[in-house]
C-alpha cells in the first residue's frame, strides 16, 4: 500500500512505512520536482520516467530578422498538466495457516502388582499326655476253715450188778461242758485290694468353681481273729457201785458233742498296684488349684478401649524364674510366637494380660512388675486373643499362634464417633482358634450386636444398629452401621 505525500517533503521528514508499504513524495529539497520512494527499510529511490507533467513543446523559432534588430524571443509554452497517479496495487493474499502438530499418544497404565500370598496358619501343639493309671493289686486268698473240733466220747454203760437185790442205779454222767468259742477276729479297716494313695479333686464349695487336691490313704488291713479253743471232752460218769443181783442198769446217757472250731482268719490283702506315672503338662496337669479357663482382658488405644472375654486351655504347674522384670517361663513345645498374648496366673504377679517379648523351643519370656517372688513350680497361663487395630473406622481381632483360643463376646469404646460405618475383622478359618471358620459363606460366624450413644448424661440405645456383609468374598469382614456417626463417644457389643 502507498503512502502519498502530495507537498514538497524533505525526505528526512517522511515517515518509514511499515512492512508491505512505501511512502511517494516529490521534494523541492531535493533540487527537483521528481518523484521519490521510501521503503519499509527506510532506502530513498527516484522513480523511474518520473517527472511532474510532461514538459511544454518548445515554440517554433522565430523567422530570422532581418538583420538589424535581433527578433524577440518566443514565448514560453504553458506547462503540461500533472499526470494522474497510478492505482493501487492490490493487496497480496494471507498465507495459509500451518496445520496443527497431532497430540502425542498417552503412555500406558503401568499394571497393578499381584497381592501377596496369605501366610498359612500355624499348627496347634500338641495335648500333654495323660499319665498312665496304676494296675490294681491282685486280691488276698481268703483263709481256710478252722477244723471241726473232735466230739465227745461217749459215757462208758454201767456194768451190769450181781444178782440179787437190785443195786442202786449208777449216777448219770455229768455232761462234758462245751468248748468256750473263740473270739472272732478283728474286722480289717481301709480299701478293698488293689486301693491307692494318692490326692482326690474336691469342690471348695457350692457357689465356687475352683478346686482342690485332698489327700486320701489307704486304711490298714485287719489282723486276723485268733482260733477258738477246741472244747474240752466231758468225764465219764463214774461205774454204779456193785449191789444185789437186781434189774440191769441203765446204760449211762453219750457225752455231747464237743462244739465246732471257729473258721480260720481271713488271709492277707494283696499288695496295692503301683502308682500311674504322671502325665506331661495338660489342662491344669500338676496344680494344685485348677484355674479357670474363661478370662478378661483390655485393649487400650489413646482413649478408645476394647474388652474380650475368650476360653482357652490352661497351662499349669510350670517351673518360672525372674530378673527383674523379665519373666521366664518354662513350657515344653508352647507354640507360641513373639508379639503373641498370655494371661499369667500364680506368677509374681496373678491375672496379669501380658504379650511376649521372645521364644525358645520350650520356653517364653514377657515383661512384669518388678516385685515379688523370683522362682516358683506351680505358675499357669491361659492364651489370649490380640486387637491389632483399634480406632474409628476399623477393629482387627487376631488369634495367637496356639492355645485353642474362642472369642466369646467384645465391648468397643469409641471416645469420638465420627465413622459410620465401621469395619470389623476376625481371623479368618479359625475353627479351633480364634472366631470360628469365617472362610466362606456357610461357616461365617455373625456377630449379634448391641449399640449406645454414651456421650449425653443418658446412654441412648441405637435401635438402628446392624451387622451386613458380603455373601461372596471377604468372609471374615463384617460392617457395623447404623447411627454410629454421633461426633461424640459411642459402647457397643458383640456376642459371638
């Protein structure tokens, strides 16, 4: 596009043209009329065939004078006029706009790795083995008959008297007196044969569940009854003196028949059986108080708390010593691991929930008080479950690694309820220990839940409360919902 400056301009005071365009412009500065061009770099060039109008035509010479006088000069012609300005050239087209550059494809998603593999469960150790029970004595062969005393001997008949007068009859006999009968033995006291000494297991009373070891011994056996003395015969009854030949005499009545001997005396017991060889440690094997199985305990997690109630097997009359407040206890083939829980009877200290600090084959060691006795041979356990997680949003009961441990009931105490609902965990395939099986649809155990809002001055029964879960996966998971997000504190509990 051209820039016309129609009035003489010194070419210094042309302004440069942008791009694409000049400046025209005649400058008288320049000594001429002509036509001047200014580029967009500012370059000043003529323009070619440039000049105001055509010029005038010359006007013909004058004729010659005659000579003399010079003729006059002719008159000048008129200018030309201006010639008309060339037409703008026309603007060149824009050039096309470049196509946009593609977009780069996205990388791909990295893939998720593959969960771990579930650690299988531990096995249980085995039950102490019961001690073998002591063969019972053979019995005592029973005494024999004492013989039958000897009867008496007949009275001799009187003789017969002389003929005559008939002579007085012979006094009769006396009777021989009976035998005094022997004095029966003695009765034995104590137990039939083959009885033991030994202890008896015995209710303290109607209204306590504790027991404890009676001893008991053997009576003695009964020494055995003397013989009774054999009767004595009877005497003869003396001859009647001879008389006159009379009647014959009576014959002399027999002498009685001397009494029985008493029966031999019963013969000695037989000898007591040995005494069965004790059991290895068992339920409550080798203790003189049986402990109960059932136990209570508490988990405690900044302000919020747990409480369990579980059975499990005891372990009793086990060897234990002390430093400090390390406990070692000695107990073949526990199965426990670190990190496990125990609750400690008739220790240094007694109902004591502890977890383990290390392991032997044979022996375990857990942190106590730092007082009492240093050794003893009678100390009991009971294994118990362990709250790996206790807060708001989530509760995880775990079992222990032996000890036959059931999950009867649980207390939650959430301080401030914000989370509903919330998730609770138990071991999974844990029959014999731990919740029951919870591995699959028809062995999952439910837990019967019971909730309150306990953070006005009135607890408030949470009718709305329930237990849901899934029925295809996730068996040991169970969700706790319904009015749980008081944003104050919140008790429920669970009956398994």
């Amino acid at each position: 596009m051209a820039q016309i400056n129609l009035l003489n301009t010194s070419g210094s005071e042309v302004t440069t043209p942008s791009n694409e365009h000049i400046a025209v412009f005649s400058s008288g500065s320049l000594g001429n009329t002509t036509l001047y061009l200014k580029d967009a770099a500012g370059t000043i060039s003529q323009l070619a065939g440039s000049g105001g109008g055509g010029g005038g035509t010359n006007g013909t010479s004058g004729t010659s004078g005659t000579s003399g006088t010079s003729g006059a000069d002719g008159s000048s012609g008129s200018s030309g006029t201006s010639g008309a300005d060339g037409s703008s050239g026309s603007s060149g087209t824009s050039g096309a706009d470049g196509s946009s550059g593609s977009s780069g494809t996205s990388g791909a998603d990295g893939s998720s790795g593959s969960s771990g593999t579930s650690g299988t469960d531990g096995s249980s150790g085995s039950s102490g083995t019961s001690g073998i029970d002591g063969s019972s004595g053979s019995s005592g062969t029973s005494g024999s008959n004492g013989s039958s005393g000897s009867s008496g001997t007949s009275g001799s008949s009187g003789s017969s008297g002389t003929s005559g007068s008939n002579g007085s009859s012979g006094s009769s006999g006396t009777s021989g007196s009976n035998g005094s009968s022997g004095s029966s033995g003695t009765s034995g006291q104590g137990i039939a044969a083959g009885g033991l000494t030994g202890q008896a297991l015995v209710k303290a009373s109607d209204t306590d569940y504790d027991y404890a070891w009676a001893n008991f011994t053997s009576g003695t056996s009964g020494s055995s009854g003397s013989n009774g003395s054999s009767g004595s015969s009877g005497t003869s009854g003396s001859n009647g003196s001879s008389g006159s030949s009379g009647t014959s005499g009576s014959d002399g009545s027999s002498g009685s028949s001397g009494t029985s001997g008493t029966s031999g005396a019963t013969g000695d017991a037989g000898s007591s059986g040995t005494s069965g060889s004790s059991g290895t440690s068992g339920t409550g094997g080798g203790i003189s108080t049986v402990y109960t199985n059932v136990v209570r305990y508490e988990y405690t997690s900044g302000s919020d708390k747990a409480q369990l109630l579980s059975a499990g097997t005891l372990f009793g009359g086990l060897s234990w010593t002390r430093s400090s407040t390390t406990l070692t206890v000695t107990s073949t083939g526990h199965g426990l691991t670190t990190g496990d829980y125990v609750v400690l009877r008739n220790f240094n200290v007694d109902y004591a929930h502890v977890s383990i600090t290390s392991t032997g084959a044979n022996t375990f060691t857990c942190t106590v008080a730092d007082s009492g006795d240093t050794s003893g041979t009678a100390g009991a356990y009971i294994p118990a479950l362990d709250v790996s997680t206790l807060g708001d949003s989530a509760i995880t009961v775990e079992s222990p690694t032996a000890g036959n441990v059931q999950l009867i009931s649980m207390m939650v105490y959430i301080n401030s309820s914000e989370t509903d609902p919330k998730t609770l965990t138990v071991p999974s395939n844990a029959l014999s220990n731990g919740a029951g099986g919870n591995n699959s649809l028809n062995t999952r155990i439910p837990p019967d839940i019971r909730a309150y809002n306990v953070g006005a001055a009135t607890s408030a029964w949470l009718s709305s409360t329930t237990v849901t879960f899934s029925t295809s996966a996730n068996h040991n998971v169970y969700s706790l919902s319904g009015g749980l997000d008081t944003f104050g504190s919140v008790m429920f509990t669970m009956q398994f």
